[in-house]
C-alpha cells in the first residue's frame, strides 16, 4: 500500500486490459467510480447496473458493492474518508465537464503523487466539484442499460442499436456478453455449483471453449480466474 492510500482523497486510475472480476465487500470509505473509456457492471445486491464512458456511481461508506471492469476500461476510482462530508446515499451521476477533466487529469497523471504539490491540489479540486451533484436511483437508467442490466449474459439487440451499443460500451454486444457470461459462471462456481453443468446451462459446447474463453477475455487459465462475489 502506497502512502497516498491514507490520504483524505485518494484516486486510483485503472487501466484493465482484461476482464476483472470484483468481489463483493463493505468500504470504511465512501468510493466514486467513474468510467473515461469502455464500461463495466456495478453489483449490488441481485441487481447489475451498467455504468459505461462518461458515467459515474457514487457509494457511500459500508455499501456492500462489486464492481466488475471489462476488458479495454479506464476508471477512475476516488476514495473519501468518512470525515470528509460526502453523500448519504448510493447512486448515479452525470460528471460535469470539470469534475470529468479533473479526473481525466488524475487518470493520466505521471508526475509525484504528493498531498501537498499539484496531485494533491487535484484531489482536492475533484472533491469539490462532487458535492454539488445530484445523485439519481440506479434503476433510473436509459432504456439500453436497462436492458443489459435485466440479463447481462443474455441481452439480445436489434441491428438498430448496434452502433450505439459499441459507442456506449465501448465494444461489440457479443464480446460484452461473453465476458459478462464469464463473471457468473465464476460467481456461481464460487458458490460451490458444478463447473460441468453450469458451461452447459451457459452456452459453452465444451471445457475447451471455456477454458479458450477464460484465456481471452481474463488473460489466465481457468482455473485461475478467480472468483465474484
């Protein structure tokens, strides 16, 4: 753990070349994700909510949440500690132009990340610039993420909405459900249920095609994919 981790504001860029599963846990701090490029699926409870470029996800400390990036996403993830003022509740929002480009800044930053220079002023800017959204209810979504998010392995589009799928997700439908087939076959094979009946009840033909999967989209045999929680 780096030093910054203890910082009030502490922002994390990840850059995933593969699917990265998450798993389900409580943060002592409040957490903002925000996506700069592909998307990803935010877990709470039973439910999967999409959060695609240009969107971000507000989760107020003891959220029992996962997040789960695709493979090609850049995010943004800010930690509060809790004596910081900071939202109440969980929800979506709209970043602002600015608090867009402040985290855009911190996502590429190469220079020190020291709490009094420049990195620091950063974090700080940011955090100003949360507190005045609004937050809005995970289920009020637009009518495409609904639909990815009522069956993400299994969501079917019409040629119409292609286009637009790529340019929100950041990929084609059919690399998104793949990937997102592979999140709950590890979630349910966490859980203790059959590999063998799970591939099936899933659409893998065979072990080999799981295991081809597993290597493209986790970049690690599948017995090494880890685990959602």
């Amino acid at each position: 753990m780096t030093k910054d981790a203890h910082y009030s504001i502490h922002h994390q860029s990840l850059h995933l070349t593969h699917l990265q599963p998450g798993k389900r846990q409580r943060h002592f701090k409040g957490v903002l994700l925000l996506v700069h490029r592909g998307s990803g699926l935010l877990q709470l409870g039973r439910h999967h909510y999409p959060l695609t470029a240009g969107e971000a996800a507000f989760l107020p400390a003891d959220t029992l949440f996962a997040w789960h990036g695709f493979a090609g996403t850049v995010l943004s993830r800010v930690t509060l500690s809790p004596r910081l003022p900071q939202p109440g509740q969980a929800g979506r929002l709209s970043p602002s132009v600015l608090l867009a480009a402040i985290a855009g800044r911190l996502a590429d930053w190469q220079g020190p990340r020291e709490w009094q220079g420049a990195h620091g002023r950063l974090c700080r800017a940011l955090y100003d610039e949360l507190l005045p959204h609004d937050l809005l209810p995970f289920d009020a979504q637009p009518p495409l993420h609904q639909l990815v998010g009522a069956s993400p392995a299994a969501f079917s589009l019409p040629p119409a909405l292609q286009a637009d799928f790529r340019q929100r997700f950041g990929c084609d439908a059919d690399s998104w459900r793949r990937q997102a087939t592979l999140l709950l076959v590890l979630r349910d094979l966490a859980r203790g249920e059959g590999l063998d009946r799970l591939l099936r009840d899933h659409g893998f033909s065979s072990m080999p095609q799981f295991e081809q999967d597993c290597r493209h989209w986790l970049g690690t045999p599948c017995h090494q994919g880890g685990k959602t929680g």
